[in-house]
C-alpha cells in the first residue's frame, strides 16, 4: 500500500510541476505593478503570481502561529 501511496503522490506532483511550466510558458507578458504609490519594475505576469503565491504560503503559518501563540495566553512557572 505505501508504495501504491508514493507512486499516487509521484504523479501529483508531477502534474503539479507541469502546470506550473505551461503557466509560465503562456504568461510572458510583462506588467508593472502598482500598490500604494509603489511601482515594481515589468516583470512577466508568471513571475508575478508566483512571488505573490510564495509570499501568501510564508505568511500564512507566520500568521497561524503569532494567533496560536496568542490563543495559549502567557505562560506562568
């Protein structure tokens, strides 16, 4: 059963990585984005969304873990 689940999850992300090639590959074009008056230099769309997708996966635990850390209350010894 284990090597049925490595294979199953070989194949995911197999797939996974090739989604993310056709997407780059498709997503040339380049864009300048704008947030608050800060203007980031053109970039190609692809790479944009997945700086932006890398960002989102560190603050998400950050985030999870400040509000848990914050739910447990202080610590008294």
């Amino acid at each position: 059963m284990s090597h049925v689940k490595r294979v199953i999850f070989f194949v995911i992300a197999l797939l996974i990585v090739f989604a993310t090639v056709i997407f780059v590959l498709e997503n040339k074009q380049a864009v300048s984005l704008v947030f608050l008056g800060w203007s980031s230099p053109e970039l190609p769309v692809a790479v944009s969304l997945i700086l932006v997708l890398l960002i989102g996966m560190a603050i998400g635990p950050l985030l999870a873990f400040i509000f848990a850390q914050k739910k447990k209350g202080p610590r008294i010894s």
